[in-house]
C-alpha cells in the first residue's frame, strides 16, 4: 500500500523526511525528485 505522507517544494526537504523515516525503519522514497530538480516550477504543479 502506497501513502503519501508529505509534500515538499524542494527535493532535499523531501530527502531529510525521507532519512527521518528510514531512521525508523518505515521504507520510504521520493516521488518525482528528478522532474522537481529540473524543473521547480513543477513542484506546486
């Protein structure tokens, strides 16, 4: 089952939740890391 926990408007905000919940030992990844870094206008999109 897939959740969304958050939504960041910069992919290293995204990572620091990410390592936060892997610390705890939930699996977790980020979506669209990539497009948002090549494009930021994308992240309100």
């Amino acid at each position: 089952m897939l959740l969304t926990v958050a939504h960041f408007d910069f992919p290293y905000q995204a990572q620091i939740a990410r390592a936060q919940l892997e610390a705890e030992g939930i699996n977790a990844w980020v979506a669209d890391e990539f497009t948002i870094s090549m494009q930021w206008l994308y992240s309100k999109a």
